[in-house]
C-alpha cells in the first residue's frame, strides 16, 4: 500500500489508506482490547503498547505516537501492506453473494495479533457473548498483565504464559471465565513449555498448524481456526460460528449441512482466501439480517 506517515503536533498522521474501515475492522469479533470513543475514535491495547486510533477519510491518526512505533507495531498489526482491492476482486468475481457481502462492509482487514492471546481469547470465547469476553480479558490483564501509562490513564499488556500458567486457580477464577479457567491454566502451561509463533503455524500448513492448536485444552476447530486466522497464520481457515453455518447453508449449501463440511465446501468455494471471506460473510450475516430464515 502506497501510504505517506509524518509527525503532526505530536501524532502519527498516515495518509493513503483504502480499503480500510477502523470501525469496521475492529468490531467484527476478530478482537477484544479495543473500546469505541467515539464515532472513528478507538482506544486499545495490543503488543504490549496502548493506542488511540482516529480515521478520518482516507486518513489514520496514531494519537501520542511516533511514527517509528506506527511503521514498527501498527503498520503490520493493521495489515496495511496487504492489497485488499486484489482480494476483494477475486473473491467477487462471478460470484454475486460474495460481491453483496463485500460491499456492505468493504473496509474489514484481518489484524495480526499475538499468539498466545489469541489463543487464550477464543477459549475464552467459546459459547461467551462479546461484552463478557472483553471483561474476563480486561479483569486477567489487570490481574497479570503489565501496566502501560498512556494519555495520563492506566492499561495492561495481556499476561504472558508464564505469568498465566503459575498464576492460581482461585484468582483466575475472579476474572469470570468459569470453567475455561482449567483450559486456560493448562494451556498456558503446556504454551509456555513450547511457545510458537506465527511463521510457526505457517510453515506447518494449514492442516497440521490446526491439528497443533487442537492438541491444547478447551480448543476445538473453531478456536483453532480463529487463532490461526486473526494471528495471520494461514488465511485458508474458515471458523465456522452460528452466523457463518446460517449464512453458508442460506445463501450457498440451501440445506443444513454438517461444521465440517462446511469448512471443507468454503475452501472449494474460495481457495486460499477463505479466511478473508469468512470476515465478509460474518460482519453480513450479522449486520444484514440475511441470516434469518
């Protein structure tokens, strides 16, 4: 993406950005440490860094923030270097549903966010509404996580594994997550004895980079699937909610159809770019009403 960055009265400015909508993209359920401000005004904690982010048009403003921290942390968390345009044309291309889908929520990138509190955030999702998710996050990251000074107020990094795995049981059962709290214990343990990382799960391959995560307590293909996809692992995973069943067997399969072959119809229906089309057809089903039967 061609793009232009400079300092202004004490903020990152970059200017250039399409095929980018900040609201858009980080209320599609791909994330949880973000709060809306206001309208185009977001405040969130990622990578061990808190941030204000303001679009304004074709214009992102990183609020008390070099430009070195944009080009070094946030340029690649956004995926701003990915050319959406080309993706949104190949997935829209004879296919009708799709092009819909994508016109009504042009603006989604898919963030690349850090492992294990990925992995961690959709186990706690697991049957967990939005809301509840960002609380039990925001209680363990208070609870754990580093605290960051940032416009005079206070917030927390997201705990590492280590930190997670020899907190106790009884603690991390204040935070709310009920009983995700074995998973979630268990599973920072065994991450902390073999940490991975992104370039890990993609050297694997899809199917071996799901069957890893699935080795972990309280992670099935769904979690799986998400921790691969909004890492930026391998954007063939397609994870398979409610709204993306309802919408595939509505609009594409026109029957129920089994999780699994769902997944398996959604590659042949969109290749190596399923995962792009899952954040399309979910912000849709869930904003359009077109799930409805």
């Amino acid at each position: 993406m061609d793009y232009k960055a400079y300092m202004s009265k004490g903020n990152t400015v970059v200017e250039g950005i399409s095929n980018f909508d900040l609201g858009s993209t980080l209320e599609c359920g791909q994330c949880f440490r973000w709060q809306k401000n206001d309208d185009n005004d977001y405040t969130g904690v990622a990578l061990g860094k808190a941030v204000r982010v303001v679009q304004k048009n074709d214009s992102l403003y990183f609020i008390n923030t070099s430009v070195n921290e944009f080009q070094s942390v946030w340029y690649e968390y956004f995926d701003l270097g990915t050319d959406y345009g080309k993706i949104k044309e190949i997935l829209s291309k004879n296919d009708p549903i799709m092009d819909e889908a994508v016109r009504f929520a042009p603006g989604i990138r898919l963030l690349r966010q850090p492992m294990f509190e990925t992995l961690v955030s959709f186990i706690i999702s697991a049957n967990n509404s939005i809301p509840n998710i960002k609380r039990v996050i925001s209680a363990m990251s208070r609870m754990w996580g580093e605290s960051i000074i940032y416009e005079d107020k206070e917030y927390f990094s997201f705990p590492d594994a280590k930190t997670l795995a020899n907190g106790e049981i009884c603690d991390l059962k204040l935070t709310k997550a009920g009983y995700r709290c074995e998973y979630i214990k268990k599973t920072a343990a065994d991450f902390d004895k073999n940490p991975f990382y992104r370039n890990d799960l993609a050297e694997l391959g899809y199917f071996e980079a799901r069957k890893k995560l699935m080795d972990f307590t309280g992670v099935g293909a769904k979690v799986a699937d998400c921790t691969i996809l909004f890492t930026g692992s391998n954007f063939r995973a397609f994870p398979v909610d409610v709204w993306i069943k309802k919408i595939m067997e509505k609009l594409y399969l026109k029957k129920e159809t089994a999780l699994t072959e769902i997944n398996e119809r959604a590659f042949l229906l969109f290749g190596d770019l399923a995962g792009y089309a899952q954040q399309y057809l979910f912000h849709y089903a869930r904003m359009s009403g077109n799930s409805k039967d």
